[in-house]
C-alpha cells in the first residue's frame, strides 16, 4: 500500500506503466507493435505468438490451462533512488478507488471496467462473437462490447487481408447459420459466404457491440473495450488454419456445449443483418472542440471511438515544439504513438523496439483528479509532433456525440 501511495504522489495523479504481452495460440504475429524480433516466441510455441498489448488493464487474460499468473494484468511501475518496483494496477484501483477512477466510476463498478489492447494479427481472425452480459453471466464473465481504430503509425502495411467481415447478409435464413455451426467439425463451415466485408482504412474505426459476429482484418488494430476477455469462434477454418472446436463451445457453460441452439441465442439477429452496418457502425474521426480553435493553440484532438456507452477514446496531436494543457471530464489510460517529450514532470517518449520485460515510457493512466486539472504536455521536438490515444471508462462526461 505504501508503494502505491508514493507512486500516485510521484506522478501526482498519473502513474506509469509496464507493457503488458499477450499471446494468442491460434494468431500469428504481424509484428507492427514494436516487440523484439526475437521476443514474438519468447513464452514458447506452445503458447502461440504474441499478438496483443494491453492498456491499463485489471483484467486477466483467458488463455487456458497454461495462462500466466499475471496474463493480461497492467503494473504500475515506482521508480525512487535506483530502485525499481512495480504493483498491480488493479490493487492500486482497490486502495486508491476514486481518488483514482473517480468516484462515479467506483461507486458503480467497484473497479476498473474497461481496457484497450493493440491486436496485431498478420491474417484475419475467424468469425466470431463476444457475449452480451446475459449471455456472459452463463460462465461468470461479463458482456464484452468492443472497437477498433487503425493507427497510422502501425500499419505501414495491411498484413495478408485487410478486410473485416462484420454482421450476416439481410436476407440470410437463420437456419444457414445454424447449419454452418453444425459443420464446424467438418473442415470449413464457409460462415463468411453469409457475411459482409469491408475494406479496413487506417485512420477510422468501427464499433462491434455484443452478439455481432465479426472477422477483424489484418490491419494493426487499437482496442478499447469493456473488462471482459469472452470470446466463441463461429468460424471453423481461416486462413487455410484449422480452429480448434474447443473455441465454439469456449462461451457456454457445460451443461450447454452440443447445444447448436445455445450458439445462436447468443446472435444478436437484427443488429447482425442491419442494412445500415456501415452507416451505424464505421466511425470516422470526429474533432472534438473546433478544428481551427485547437490547432492555433498547438494541437488537435479528436474523438476515433464514440459509439458505446461502455468506453471511448480520443487521438491527441501535440504540433512540434508546442506546449499545451489538456483537461478531461475522467480518467483515462494513454499510449504514446509517436514523438518525445514531457507529460508534466513524466518524460514521454515513443520507442521503436520493445524487449520482452523491458520498461518503457510509452504508457500511462491519468487520474480523474490529474485530468480534471489537466495535464501539460511539451513537445521537445521542432519536426515530429506527439501523438497519443487516450482509453476512457463508461459515460465519458465530456461525450456528447450522437450515435
């Protein structure tokens, strides 16, 4: 508890964080996301490649039997007179509570109820779906909305197929689908005959609430999403790979697996043939105050996820050689994309290869009380400007965006 307080005192209000690796068994690595060329393996090919970072997390990774202890877990990290130390983000959340995720969030959650992830995949992933809280309940997890924005700094290249299959064709009997969940154990099941794709641009984002099945694209992909890693794979061979079955059952309670009806229940129907998906659901960047206004104070802002009341995110632009004080209605977690210079007395800095276990300055979480008094940042350099992403917890106060 001591080191916890004397972290938050150090930052006053914003702590720093470790990275924090996942590895996914069934992906193979696009390598965008700034890890060791050696390090992609490091945990064994048992484990699969790492694929994922994750942002201010204080929620474990569901890997299976071999999941590390701290799998999918952010550290704080202390530093004072040579001496490093680091603490769970979430035992600071329990003992700080809303003097540090303020007390709206506290008083509803108890916790930290969300974390963002860069998902760097150099195929697609199969089609599948992230239960809604009902649903998600069955195995004790919560519901799992989630969305994605394509940062241009990590996608110099597309990766084998930069489209995502979202939803089911309006039109499609939902006695097809249930026939391709059937064949799952038969080589492929051909679900995505029955889906939409879309070409994946950097720069914009889409919106995938519970029950949507969704095949994300090989772009790498930003991701806020709610504190829940539940998952089922409706899609049985991707990329020429076969998916293990043990992912189609992954989501339902024991009792439930075989049940090809227990699959669908968890389709969301109409949200899944909407013959609006790319008006409802693709989100181009919105700024958030007047363009003009914020670039003669030396940056701009703009919101890349508003669709859910469950997170958001925002994209910050600090121009070169600038200084500018930024204020925000909540606490939020942030990841450097790009530049160097000073978060009040944080250095900042924007690194382009990654050790595995190596400390970095790239990522921090701001307190409620730190973003309300908003936070200062200096650009150090006269050419590269700062660009960070900023992770926000549910019913941003200061989003007010429609739809």
């Amino acid at each position: 508890m001591e080191i916890i307080e004397k972290a938050f005192e150090q930052g006053n209000g914003v702590l720093r964080l470790a990275p924090n690796w996942v590895p996914r068994s069934f992906c193979v690595p696009g390598r965008r996301i700034k890890l060791h060329p050696d390090d992609y393996y490091v945990l064994g090919g048992e484990r699969g490649g790492i694929d994922e970072r994750w942002f201010s997390s204080t929620t474990p990774a569901k890997n299976g039997p071999l999941t590390g202890e701290f799998e999918g877990l952010s550290f704080v990290v202390y530093e004072n007179e040579g001496k490093t130390e680091q603490v769970l983000l979430s035992d600071c959340v329990n003992h700080l509570q809303g003097k540090l995720i303020g007390d709206r969030l506290w008083d509803q959650y108890q916790s930290w109820p969300m974390y963002s992830k860069f998902f760097d995949n150099m195929g697609p992933l199969p089609h599948h779906i992230h239960h809604n809280d009902e649903k998600a309940a069955d195995i004790g997890q919560d519901g799992k909305p989630e969305a994605y924005y394509f940062p241009p700094q990590l996608n110099n290249h597309g990766g084998d197929f930069p489209y995502t299959f979202i939803g089911i064709a309006p039109g499609t009997p939902k006695a097809q689908i249930k026939e391709c969940l059937e064949n799952f154990s038969k080589g492929d099941n051909k679900i995505t005959n029955y889906s939409q794709a879309y070409r994946l641009e950097p720069g914009t984002g889409w919106d995938v609430p519970p029950g949507l099945l969704h095949a994300p694209g090989s772009l790498c992909t930003y991701e806020p999403q709610k504190a829940s890693d539940v998952f089922a794979m409706y899609q049985s061979l991707v990329n020429e790979a076969i998916i293990p079955e043990e992912l189609l059952w992954k989501g339902l309670p024991e009792e439930k697996k075989g049940d090809y009806d227990a699959l669908m229940d968890i389709i969301d129907w109409d949200l899944n043939v909407d013959p609006d998906m790319m008006k409802n659901r693709f989100m181009a960047p919105l700024p958030v105050e007047d363009q003009t206004k914020m670039e003669a104070a030396g940056y701009s802002e703009k919101w890349i996820v508003y669709k859910s009341t469950a997170f958001s995110a925002k994209e910050l632009t600090v121009f070169p050689g600038q200084t500018v004080t930024i204020t925000d209605a909540a606490a939020y977690g942030l990841i450097m994309m790009q530049g160097h210079g000073k978060l009040n007395d944080w250095t900042i800095e924007t690194p382009a290869l990654i050790r595995y276990g190596q400390l970095t300055s790239d990522e921090f979480f701001v307190s409620e009380v730190a973003a309300k008094r908003g936070v200062t940042i200096h650009n150090h350099s006269q050419t590269d400007p700062i660009v960070m992403l900023k992770h926000f917890g549910p019913e941003n106060p200061d989003l007010t965006i429609e739809g």
